[in-house]
C-alpha cells in the first residue's frame, strides 16, 4: 500500500506539538463530531440506524458532509491481551477524505491530532472512547490524525465510512509512527 508522504505544513503542525506542554495538548478538536447512537431492543436483539441523511450529532450539528460517501470498509483487530492491551493501530491522516468511524464489536481508545495549519485547534489531541460499552460513531475531519488502541481481551471490528474511494496510484492517506515523538501520546492504561 502507498502512502502520501507528510506535507510542510503537517511537519509544521507536528513540531509545534512538541514545544506545546502536554497537558495543553489534550481537548476537542474543531470539526471533530460524534453521534451518540439509539438501541432499539426487545426480546429478539437490536436496532441501531449507524448513519443516515439527516442525522445530526450530539450537540446538534449537521453530522453527514456535503460530498456523498464513497467507500464503506470494515477492519479487525485481533486482541493481543496485556494491561494494557497491546494493540495500537495509528496514525493516519488524509488531505480530502473525511472517516467516519463506528467500533460495532470489542472496545477502542480512539486518540485524535490535529494536523491542520492554522485551526484553532491545531496540534491538540482529542481521545474518544468507542465501542460495544460507547456505542457512538466519530466524524474526523481532514487532516486530522487518527488511530486506536484495543481496550479488552476481544477482537475490535472498525466498520467506517469514508468519503473519497481509495486510489492506489493516488493514495489519499499519510502515516505517522503510533509512538512518534512529536505527537507524545501516552498510551499507557492509568490503574487506580
């Protein structure tokens, strides 16, 4: 798979990271929305609409872009157990694409940064809990890194929604290392 190489001004934004204190850097992310969903249950299971025209988010913003969808995709990531879990899938990034994320199976730690030059919220990381225990769904933006962390025993089943299809000759997504210095995220599991 190929993948955009960092831009100047995401290299910018990831070494303004470094010089901003960490506690500084934790917060919400300008453009960032998440859809807390509805279960409909009885005795037989459950219902829950993921996704569609018209929704809105949590504080009542229009949730779906203007651009229709492209691509629906699903991932699994098999659990590795440990305290903390072991796995981290991140970071990634697009220029155009926005991710439409949904965890339908396990538990994630979604970790959020925010790449883009000039945002009000420029190099802050925003951490969303998703899953069968949060069942919600995260709208992230362009330019807007992100990546998860199994939190439990149990495989994560990412289903997302993307809204540029991927091109192999023209790939839309960057990588930055999960442990990569400049963002500094710490991804350990606090025990109290």
């Amino acid at each position: 798979m190929r993948w955009m190489p960092l831009t100047e001004p995401v290299q910018r934004v990831l070494e303004s990271i470094q010089r901003m204190p960490s506690e500084e850097r934790l917060g919400r992310i300008d453009g960032v929305m998440i859809k807390t969903f509805t279960k409909w249950a009885d005795q037989r299971g459950y219902f829950i609409e993921q996704l569609k025209r018209g929704d809105v988010d949590d504080e009542g913003r229009a949730f779906i872009p203007e651009q229709p969808f492209a691509q629906m995709s699903r991932s699994l990531a098999y659990a590795r157990g440990g305290n903390p879990p072991e796995l981290i899938k991140a970071f990634h990034w697009h220029k155009r694409q926005w991710d439409y994320w949904d965890i339908v199976s396990g538990n994630a730690r979604v970790v959020l940064v925010d790449l883009r030059e000039g945002s009000p919220t420029a190099g802050k990381t925003q951490v969303v809990i998703l899953g069968e225990n949060s069942p919600k769904m995260v709208a992230i933006p362009p330019l807007v890194a992100h990546g998860y962390q199994a939190l439990s025993m149990h495989d994560v089943i990412l289903n997302y929604y993307v809204t540029e299809p991927y091109n192999p000759t023209d790939p839309d997504e960057g990588r930055i290392a999960w442990n990569d210095p400049r963002i500094g995220f710490d991804w350990s599991i606090e025990n109290i």
